[in-house]
C-alpha cells in the first residue's frame, strides 16, 4: 500500500493528502475529514462489500488514515510535520524537476497568480471522490499529494516545475527535454531575483486582499531581508505599514525606496499620504529626523484618531 507520486516521492508521507485537508487545516478540520473517513471505511458501511474490500477498507484505515490523524491532531507533531513540508518546498526550490507534473489541477496551480484560490478550489474537487472507491484511494492520495507539492514549491516563490508530456518517440523526448533544461540554465540571475520578489509581493497582496496585513508584512519584510536594495520591496512594505497604521515603519522604508529610485511611484504616493497626514496633525512628517510638535510643558501632542480616523477618515461628530 504505496504512493508514489508528489511529497511522496520525496521520501515525506504526506498525511495531509490522505486525509483530503489543506496544508494550512486546524484541528477542527483534521478531526471532521477524519472521521467521515473513518466512517465510510468502517465495517458497518461496508456491509454488502465483498472480504477482499473489507480487508481492503481496514488496510487503508489502519496504515494510512489513522496514522495520518494521529500526527495532525497532535500539536507538536504536526508542527514538525509542517517544518518537513517548509524543508520538501525549499528542496523543490531548489530542483524543480523533481516534480512532473500530470493533472490538470497542479498545472493551473503552477501556473496562477493566485495560488491559494486555485489551490483551495482544486483541492475542494479532487477529495469529493476520494475515498468513493477503494480501487482508486492511493491514485487520489496521489493526485492531492502532487498539488500539495506544488503549493509548498510555490509558496517559496520557485518558478513551475515542467509538465510531464509524452513526445511522440523516444528521441523526441530526450530533445524536449534539452530544451526545457537549456531554458532553465540560460535563465540570468536576474530574472531568477525578480520571479522570487514577485512571488513575495504576489502573496503579501493576496494575504492584503483578505485582510491579513500582518501576515502581508511578514512577506515584505522577507523580501527586503532578501533583497535590501531592492526598492519595490521598500516602497510595498512602506504602503502595507501604512495599510495597517504603523506610520513610523512605513516612512522609514517609504524613504528608503526613494532614496534607491526617487521615481518610484509607490513610495512617493506613500509618502504624499503620510506628509498630508502629518500636517493634517499638525507634526513633521514620520521619516523626519526634527522631534515632533508639543503642547504645554513639552509633552507630545496626542494624533486625532490614527491615520485613517483623521484626514483620510472624515470628521468626527460633534
């Protein structure tokens, strides 16, 4: 009873894919995946199936699905499972051929700029049938395993793994493959530093899009810690500081990506906001190295409401 397709092939049991949960489930959702699971293979449900399928159905319970629940709904299991997981992308980073890839599912993931809609959307269809026939169980594993191992790649900003086409003769193959590996290898620095910044700023932006500035500035700071000359990677950590009103960080890296390219345009609509803001309360802008306005005995005037309560936040009632 072997797998041996995506994180699988990699030496890593991947109890997420046998249980048809995300990689980022809690708990609560390991627990219900599991137990419907467990139900469908309990004897009970199998009462018109043939010997051969109970045993079948007790197999799968007894080395796969139990094993899998008993790491995830552990803490400090599952937290070491994840650093596996963190470790297995890194090495697809890495060697991105050692990932073919051969459903429809992982390519679209490999390829989209919003990889946690199509990685959500994929899984939601591939685990409605997982377990539906015990003939076809490991080939599902298999196939969630692949788009697993496609996320964590992803996650880590590698570009797309190639696509496991069959040429039409042996020949052809050995020559498709040249190619593929000449294009990989004629690929400049360059372009490699600006597919991984893209990929920092591309999830900061989708956790941005849910709300999640905090887990937006987390990326960005990983990407100016990667790359500190960069100045897109200052001028967006800037405007996601200011997103989440942490005024002073976000003129200090704003000024930091106007001082790389004064021309960048991100930076300086920061800024314009953050030096309207600042004269709205009457106080030097935050990049300013001159002390603040006071009030009576020199103690600091108190800001109006934060940076979208006051001048972008409208009048407060009288």
């Amino acid at each position: 009873m072997q797998v041996n397709r995506g994180l699988f092939k990699l030496d890593l049991v991947d109890h997420h894919a046998i249980l048809g949960v995300p990689l980022d489930a809690d708990a609560k959702q390991v627990r219900k995946r599991y137990l419907k699971i467990a139900r469908k293979l309990h004897p009970d449900s199998l009462r018109t199936a043939s010997d051969e399928q109970k045993q079948q159905a007790s197999e799968l319970l007894s080395k796969l699905v139990n094993p899998a629940y008993e790491v995830l709904s552990q803490e400090k299991a599952s937290v070491e499972h994840k650093v596996s997981l963190r470790l297995k992308g890194e090495q697809l980073q890495k060697q991105p051929a050692l990932l073919a890839l051969s459903t429809e599912q992982s390519k679209k993931v490999a390829n989209s700029n919003n990889i946690d809609y199509e990685y959500a959307n994929a899984l939601k269809q591939l685990i409605l049938e997982q377990y539906e026939s015990l003939d076809t169980v490991l080939e599902a594993i298999g196939e969630i395993s692949e788009l697993n191992a496609v996320y964590v790649m992803r996650q880590g900003g590698a570009p797309a793994p190639a696509e496991n086409k069959s040429a039409s003769t042996p020949a052809a193959q050995g020559t498709a493959a040249t190619a593929d590996n000449s294009t990989v290898r004629m690929k400049s620095a360059s372009e490699r530093r600006e597919e991984l910044i893209n990929s920092f700023i591309n999830r900061a932006k989708e956790f941005e899009y849910k709300g999640n500035f905090s887990r937006a500035i987390v990326e960005l700071r990983e990407a100016v810690k990667a790359h500190p000359q960069n100045p897109i990677c200052h001028a967006e950590l800037g405007r996601m500081y200011m997103r989440s009103n942490q005024l002073k960080m976000a003129g200090i890296h704003t000024k930091r990506a106007l001082e790389i390219d004064p021309k960048n345009q991100t930076a300086a609509d920061v800024k314009k906001k953050l030096d309207a803001h600042a004269k709205h309360l009457g106080k030097n802008p935050p990049d300013s190295n001159t002390p603040p306005a006071t009030g009576v005995r020199g103690v600091p005037k108190k800001p109006g409401g934060g940076l979208f309560g006051g001048l972008f936040g409208g009048k407060k009632g009288k």
